[in-house]
C-alpha cells in the first residue's frame, strides 16, 4: 500500500533536485541569467511519530510477541509525502534490541537501531536504501536515480523471519476498496498506506528517537538536512490477543460476509482478503460503531476454489481516519487516546474456498501473491 498522491513526483525530482526557480525576466533583461532561490528543506516538511505495542499472534499457536509499533507522518504543506528521498533512522531506548536471529535488518542486528543504508552505498540495513518515511507510515518508495517511483508497503511484521519457527506468512497492507478509492489504472499504485509497520522486536519502555536524513546531491547549495521527533512507549501496556476474522462464502462461493469480534481496548480492525489464486485484493474497515459483518461482493474472488488469505490489524487508535486521501493534514494527531498507538495482529489465515461453508481454518504456508519488489536494496 502506498502513501498517496501520484503528484509526489511533481513536488521533487530527486534527492538534489531541492530548487525553486523564480522567473525573474523584465524588459531588458532577456540575456540576464534569472535569480535562482533555493527551497530551504528544514522547512518543507512537518515530521510526527508515535510508538505502541503490537500483539503479533503466531500462526503456529506458539506465544504471541509484543513487538513495537511505529506510526509516522511526514508530508508538506498540501498534505503530500514531504520529499521524494529520504533517509529514516529509529534508535530505541536502553535494553531495546534488534533481533540478533534476522536476516532482515543486516547489520542492525543485535542493535538498539532500525537503520537505513545510504543512498550512495553501503551495508544492507532494515530500511535499506528504498526504504522511507512518507505521507504516512515507513515504505520502500524512495525514488530511484533514474526517477522511478516504486510504490509499495514494507512485508509485515519486520523481522517476521523469525516467529513461528520462521514460517510466518507475511502480509503488505494495501488501502483498497470497498474501504479505500480504487488505486488509478496504469499507475503501479497499489493502494493507500495504513500506517501501522511493525517489528517483531520485543518492545520496551522508554523514548524512540525518529532521525529522518534529507539527502543531497554533491554540489548542492544545501548540505542534507535531518528532521528529528520522538515518542514514548509504556511496553505494560498490550492489547488482547486478535482472533482472525471469518468469512463465510455465499452460495456462489465467489463473495460472502466477513465478520470480526472486538478484544477489550480495540477501537479499530482492519482486513484484508486476498485472493491468491488469481489475484485481488479488498480492504475492509470495521470500528466499535459499525461491528455488524460487512458484504463482500460477488466476483471478489474468481472461483469458488479459489485459496485466499485473511489478514487482521486491531488498533486502539482511529488509524483509518490518519489515511490518505480523506486525511490530507500537514500535521496530523498521530498519537492515540491512550498515549500511545498499539496494534493486536491476528495470525494470517491461509486457506482454500469450499462453497457455501464457514472458513476460519489455516492451511499450509505459501509465498505471498503481492511480495514486494522492493524489500530491501
């Protein structure tokens, strides 16, 4: 799921491309090179981060792990992603550590920091070099040198090589319809950003420091520029374990009705279902005023046979109304009533549609149809 707008581009064409050009001609002048200002980019953008738990349940019915949750904004003055490149950095409190047992995070491993590779070059990290701060939530979408814009959403929870003795299915959370705007066609958008990433690192109290790096480009008028927020997290503090939703398939096994019970503290679930067969994907939103199971329509999935996945996210914070594109605020509330923003995350479920029954069941683990290209560079 990506952030939003398709006019981020617009707004910077790299990570040195960080000028306005004001045209200064008048009669006379036609042979005066025009004045040049340079946009001054500790300005431009507004930066908010919160922390929370994340119940992460096993699919393997081992313990659940609360890891940390990470929420953050980043976007200019029309409510955009604030730069089309940058650098993001969390350094945790005392005793927070990386997982030593990824192979995810590279080098930041058995560290207190979730680290970016810069963009000339370097060791592999969990953001890598594609890895960014955007409109909202962290996501691989820097752009490249050539000017591509890669949009995609990080594989959820970070570091999921090792829970459930690294079978763990991972979902990339995609705002799709009914719940989100159609992503437009021919694009390679794939769907608004939810917000929530999370890492399956074992949260501890304390204050995280966000450290987002501006680069720029050698020669550049400005050297690079670092904005700074940080957050604090009671780790006491765990939302109940999330039973996976269920979908119950209607008599053409191609659509049905998908419904979801509340733990204690959750305001929020957000689901996806997926069709892995032969792809698609929908996005459904459910809150404590509106909990009643939701329709999903005929034809969502191709066949009655059809294997699917069912991803959950609980939150005890109103995630969906911080999206993109209802939500275009420069600056944002992003932390929860609670203080902070936790998550509960249900075990993905894996399985095959049998008509006209109740699916609540896993099945086997698979390579996951949406992947991302861009995990890490």
């Amino acid at each position: 799921m990506r952030r939003i707008s398709l006019s981020r581009g617009a707004a910077f064409l790299g990570a040195g491309a960080l000028a306005v050009f004001a045209s200064g001609c008048t009669s006379g002048n036609s042979a005066i090179e025009p004045p040049f200002q340079s946009a001054n980019i500790s300005t431009l953008g507004v930066l908010k981060f919160a922390v929370g738990t994340a119940n992460i349940a096993q699919e393997d019915g081992s313990a659940a792990l609360t890891g940390l949750n990470t929420v953050v904004t980043f976007r200019n003055s029309r409510g955009d992603s604030a730069f089309a490149v940058d650098s993001p950095q969390i350094v945790g409190p005392a005793g927070f550590l990386v997982p030593a047992a990824t192979t995810l995070a590279g080098v930041d491993a058995g560290t207190n920091t979730i680290n970016y590779t810069p963009q000339i070059g370097g060791n592999p990290t969990t953001f890598g070099q594609s890895g960014s701060a955007t409109i909202y939530g962290f996501g691989p979408n820097n752009y490249t040198t050539s000017g591509a814009a890669p949009f995609g959403t990080f594989q959820l929870p970070m570091y999921n090589d090792i829970l459930s003795g690294g079978t763990y299915e991972p979902q990339s959370f995609d705002g799709l319809p009914p719940a989100f705007p159609a992503p437009p066609a021919g694009t390679g958008f794939t769907g608004y950003n939810l917000g929530f990433v999370d890492f399956a690192a074992k949260a501890v109290s304390g204050t995280y420091a966000l450290n987002v790096l501006i680069p720029t480009s050698a020669g550049s008028s400005q050297q690079p520029y670092t904005y700074t927020a940080s957050a604090t997290l009671l780790a006491s503090k765990v939302l109940p374990t999330l039973s996976g939703p269920v979908f119950t398939p209607d008599s053409t096994g191609t659509g049905g009705t998908l419904a979801v019970t509340f733990p204690a503290g959750v305001v929020e679930i957000v689901v996806e279902i997926a069709d892995e067969t032969a792809g698609g994907e929908s996005t459904y939103v459910f809150t404590t005023a509106a909990s009643a199971p939701q329709s999903v329509p005929d034809g969502t999935f191709a066949s009655n046979t059809d294997e699917y996945l069912v991803s959950a996210v609980g939150c005890d914070y109103d995630a969906f109304a911080l999206a993109a594109p209802a939500n275009m605020q420069q600056s944002p509330n992003v932390v929860g009533p609670a203080g902070q923003d936790d998550i509960t995350v249900a075990a993905p479920q894996d399985d095959t549609l049998p008509m006209g029954t109740s699916v609540a069941r896993k099945r086997g683990m698979r390579t996951l149809r949406h992947s991302s290209p861009f995990r890490r560079a």
